[in-house]
C-alpha cells in the first residue's frame, strides 16, 4: 500500500534536546535507509515550516506505524497519514484501466417511440 504522510516537528520542544545534533544526523541515517529500502518512495519538505510530505509504502497501516517508529525524532513528529488507491485513470500508457470489480451494465433507455406509446 502506499500513504500520503505528511510529518510535522515540534521545534520549540525539539530544539532544547541536549542531543538534537546526534539525533538529526542519526534521523538522516534512518531516513535514507528507509529509502533505501523503499519504504519512502518520494520526499518533499514544506518551505517554511519545519515539515516534509512524501510517499510512504508499506504492507498495511500497523506497517506504516512500525516504519514510522524506526524514526529517531519519532517522538517529536506529528505524523497526518492517508493511505492512498490506484485511481482508475492511471497506467503505464496514461490510459483508463477498467476498474477490477466489474460494474452492472446500466439498463438501455427506452426508444422514443416506445416512450410516446407508454404516455398514450
């Protein structure tokens, strides 16, 4: 599965760790070990906040949380999480891909002339 997540710090509490640059160096060393591992497909930060938002994988949501607490800041990090579906309009080709449950074929609409006989 794949999650939208979107981790915010809490700098003001953060930044009075006694330890805060053995912490960023080894939150980095995890981070690209995540990547590594494709947990953590893409990664963008939010100019201006001290935020970033990528694209997560993994098996289910409890993995997520387990992924998630492998982060060093992890107590310091609000995480918003939204776990993302393949939309029907995205392929390799950029074409429609019928969804995989088939879907009941809607009934025909009535001939006109057949609907001028009912209203008689």
């Amino acid at each position: 599965m794949e999650f939208l997540v979107t981790l915010r710090q809490d700098w003001p509490e953060l930044r009075r760790h006694p330890r805060l640059a053995e912490l960023i160096t080894e939150e980095r060393r995890i981070g690209r070990m995540l990547m590594d591992e494709g947990v953590i497909a893409r990664m963008w930060r939010i100019p201006g906040q001290r935020a970033n938002v990528g694209i997560w994988r993994a098996r289910d949501a409890t993995a997520l949380v387990t992924h998630l607490d492998r982060l060093p800041l992890r107590p310091w990090l609000e995480a918003d999480v939204v776990a993302l579906a393949t939309h029907e309009l995205e392929s390799a080709e950029g074409r429609f891909i019928p969804d995989a449950t088939p879907q009941q074929p809607r009934p025909e609409p009535p001939h006109p002339a057949h609907r001028r006989q009912e209203h008689r």
